[in-house]
C-alpha cells in the first residue's frame, strides 16, 4: 500500500487543503502445481520426472515422491500462473497426474 | 521370462532376450497412446483446474499440445519397433532405443499402462492389488500388460543412467517378480 499526503494552498490563499491518496498494491497470488497419487506409476520414474521437470536435486525430488504416495498429493512447485501451467503441461506429457491450484499469500 | 538391458558403445539401449508376447505388447503402445472413449482421454488428459471457464481455457490452448506430444511419441515407438531384431542367442528378440529416444519410451509405456488401466476399467484398488474383481479374464490380461510395461520403465530407468557397454551394466529383470511400486 502507498500513502501519498500532498498538502495544498487554497486558491483563495488562505488555509491548506490536505489530500491523501492511498493505493492498494495487491500482487498476483501464487499457483501451486499439485501431484496426486496414482496406482500405475512408479515411484523411480515420478522422481526422475520431478527432477527432470524442476531440476529438483535427488533428495528433494524423493521427499515430494513419498509425499505424493503416502498423503496422496503433494504441492511440487508454487510460483507465477504462467510458470506453473508450463511445469503442469510437462508433468501431464510425462503422464503425472498434476493439477493446478491458486496458492496464498503465506505459500 | 528374463529380459536384458544394457547400454552400447553408441549411448543407446539395448532390450535383448524380448519374448514373442513382450515385443506383440510392445507392438500394441502407439494404439493405445492414440486411444479414444473408454475414459482413456480422461485418464491421459486429466482435469486440471475446478474452476471450469479455466478448464475451458486449458482444454482448448494445451490440450492440443499434449495430444501431439502423444502423437509424436506413437510414432517414435513405430519406428523403433521396426528394427526389432531377432536375437543371435536364441528364439528371443532384440530392440535399441536410441538414446535421444529414451524419455519418449519412457512416458510412452506409462501413457500406455493408464490408457489399458482405462480401457479394461481397472479400478484403482484393483490396479493397488493386482487382483481384479470377480477374475475377469479381459482386466487380467491388461493388468499382466501394465505390469511388463512397468517392468520395462523400471529396466530404462536402471540401466540408462550408465553410457559404457560394460558388461557390469547390464541389468536383468524377471518379469515374474514384483518391481517398484506404484507411486
């Protein structure tokens, strides 16, 4: 938010007339890239696809894995809308069930 | 049924000892990626967004897309199907994926295990299990499917990460054990 006080002299001279301005600076809200758990794809290959996809390093692209298979989804990735709808277009190409939903501000 | 994989001197991969049923499986991929009905496009093409004007959006810009990459891959798999070889060790059959060819098999055999999940109606339980309800000979035959396409990614995926033909490379897999499970 931008607060702009701008104090002004009347026209006829006399006493100031004081403005304020206030403008709300409201950024885009991120999105999360959401896998979910399938029964058909195996594990070694949905960690190769995170890596591949997001350049995740082993350790990270393994914990959003068992994320995925044991709470049935995981938020891999949270960013910009464009962004996000790219990264969810490979993992469907790769045959990942991915989706898309809007992240909040704290994300 | 024991199949070998192992990378040339080239970089690419090579599946020897393929029985007959396994190469006629191999054979049955780009049908099934250019699959329709069946709820095999929403198994392939799943919902992306709740909010259905987005969906509406996704489905008419990336759809298209996805649909070609699906296409492309089908091809890629035509063709490098047409240099199955018979093996000189025996009655088993040889094939080599190219090494810029190999994420396209890899996603084709998984594209192909949801769309035969799709087309059998394989429930998820029963795709968990590996036992379909009431032992219907049509989903047992697809879940034996799925599974020697699993057994497959998991091979690709040993295997490719190594680039010299050393005979320490070459993986096995006994398609009648259990593999990775699904994630």
């Amino acid at each position: 938010m931008v607060l702009v006080r701008a104090g002004f002299p009347s026209p006829q001279g006399g006493e100031q007339i004081e403005t304020e301005t206030r403008t709300l600076v409201r950024t885009a809200l991120p999105w999360n890239v959401v896998v979910h758990d399938d029964p058909i794809t195996p594990m070694s290959y949905v960690t190769k696809v995170f890596m591949e996809v997001f350049g995740y390093g082993e350790v990270k692209a393994q914990r959003l894995m068992l994320e995925v298979h044991h709470r049935g989804r995981s938020i891999v990735w949270g960013g910009p809308r464009e962004a996000a709808e790219l990264h969810c277009q490979k993992l469907q190409g790769r045959h990942l069930k991915a989706s898309l939903e809007p992240g909040s501000a704290e994300e | 049924m024991r199949v070998e994989a192992y990378v040339d001197a080239d970089g690419d991969l090579v599946l020897d000892r393929l029985s007959e049923g396994i190469v006629a499986a191999l054979g049955a991929i780009p049908a099934l990626l250019l699959a329709t009905g069946d709820g095999v496009e929403e198994r392939l093409l799943p919902r992306t967004y709740v909010d259905d004007d987005d969906e509406a959006h996704w489905q008419r810009y990336v759809r298209p897309d996805l649909e070609h990459l699906f296409a492309s891959r089908a091809e890629i798999v035509t063709k490098d199907l047409r240099q199955v070889r018979i093996s000189p060790d025996g009655p088993y059959y040889w094939l080599c994926i190219p090494v810029r060819h190999r994420a396209a098999w890899e996603a084709a055999l998984m594209g192909a295990c949801h769309a035969l999940a799709a087309k059998a109606g394989l429930a998820d339980d029963e795709l968990q299990s590996g036992e379909p309800r009431g032992s219907d000979p049509t989903k047992l035959g697809a879940l034996a499917q799925i599974q020697v396409y699993q057994a497959l990614v998991w091979l690709i995926l040993e295997v490719g990460g190594h680039t010299c033909p050393d005979p320490e490379v070459v993986e096995e897999f006994d398609l009648d054990a259990d593999e990775d499970a699904a994630g």
